[in-house]
C-alpha cells in the first residue's frame, strides 16, 4: 500500500474521536452500532464491508467509523482497504 493511502488511513483515524460508544449487534456478521458524540448513529458491517454512512461503499476504503470499530476490536484496518488501493494499480 502506497504512502498516500497510508497518510488518508491516518487522517480518517483521527476524525474517529467523535465515536462515543460501540456495541456489537451480531458477532455472527460481525455488525456494529455506534453513536457519535452528535447523537447520530451508525452500523457498521465488517463482513460485508458497509457503514451507513456510505463512506466505505462508495470509496471502497474504510471510513472513520469503520476504523474506530476496528481498532477497538484490533483488527488490522489494512485488510479491509480494497484491493484497488493495494500494489501497482
């Protein structure tokens, strides 16, 4: 993974603070609902690769409230960035 994507990874983690809890709704889909310090809440689907925020479907890279739930689990956020953004391409 290029150098680019690493520093975008960087500054999507650090919008990641306005995330005031996460529960886990399914460990079977691995699905997540967070609430953010806006009262706005989200699901995030680490299976499928979804949030509600839409972020991560559109830009096939891990949006900051996926990453908040990865990092709480310690999932390594590099394997749920696209092939798309890895190697040569």
């Amino acid at each position: 993974m290029g150098k680019q994507i690493k520093n975008k990874l960087k500054r999507e983690l650090q919008g990641a603070e306005s995330v005031i809890d996460v529960q886990l709704y399914s460990r079977v889909i691995t699905e997540y609902s967070m609430q953010l310090s806006n009262s706005r809440h989200l699901v995030v689907n680490l299976t499928i690769r979804t949030c509600s925020c839409r972020w991560w479907q559109i830009n096939r890279f891990p949006c900051r409230y996926a990453m908040a739930v990865m990092s709480r689990g310690k999932k390594w956020v590099c394997d749920y960035v696209s092939v798309c953004y890895k190697g040569p391409m």
